[in-house]
C-alpha cells in the first residue's frame, strides 16, 4: 500500500497488544492503520461526543493558549486563521480573535458548514486532527 502523504510504498506491521495492522511510510514517516479499521461518520461522532473538551475547563483553555504561546511567535501575526478541526467548541479560534486574528473554525461533525472556500487563510491551526484523516494529502492538498 502507498502512503496517504506522499504516496511512496510502505511497510506494514501489526501491533502486538491490538493486532491492528498499520503502514509506515519510510519516506516521510507516516503511519496509519489499514483502512479496513477507519470508522464510519456516525460510530466517529458517537465516539466524540464522548470527549469532555469544555470551552470553560480552564485545563483545556491552558492547553490550547500554550499551543498558541509556541505557535503565534514563529508566524507573526496573520489577519486570518483556521482552526480545522475544532471540535465541539470553537475554543482556539476564540483565543486567536482574543490575539487580535480573525478565525474562522471547521469541524466536519460539529461545524460542516462553516468552511469558507474563497477564503485564503494566513495561518491553519489543526490539533489532534490529522491522525483521524483517512486521506490527508486530499485534506493539504484542499486546504
């Protein structure tokens, strides 16, 4: 199987404890379970909606406001973000407009319509959502 990133042959092992086969692309790195594994839309919303991501947790604001504290100072100050992948709540894109950035925010489950096409955004802020892609390189390639 190729890559779902830069579309090079991997190698495939299988995780002791799981049994799940994955793929790992020595050309860059990438590793992904077969896709026989992939959930369907509805069986991933169930299981996100069982995440606790509370937009008043201060833990969780913590967390997203160090990723901005790393991230901001090596991209300047861009006029407009994404946050792709926000999840339930559009909390990063809360604290980048609190930064003085327009952010627009995107959640395939959540927020499906919320993407602006003709929009050319100067910083995308994506966490903990690539590894849940099951064709990324569509994903970079699009965005």
């Amino acid at each position: 199987m190729n890559c779902h990133i830069c579309d090079k042959p991997t190698e495939s092992f299988i995780h002791e404890k799981t049994n799940i086969t994955y793929y790992h692309c020595n050309a860059c790195e990438y590793i992904f379970k077969t896709p026989e594994c992939y959930q369907d839309f509805s069986t991933q919303k169930e299981r996100y909606n069982l995440h606790e991501n509370d937009e008043n947790d201060e833990g969780y604001q913590a967390y997203f406001q160090r990723f901005l504290d790393f991230t901001l100072p090596l991209v300047g100050k861009p006029n407009i973000a994404l946050d792709f992948g926000c999840g339930r709540s559009s909390l990063l894109a809360s604290l980048l407009e609190k930064e003085g950035i327009n952010c627009d925010y995107y959640d395939p489950i959540y927020h499906p319509i919320t993407l602006n096409d003709s929009k050319k955004y100067e910083l995308i802020v994506s966490t903990e959502v690539f590894e849940h892609l099951h064709q990324p390189r569509v994903v970079f390639e699009y965005l």
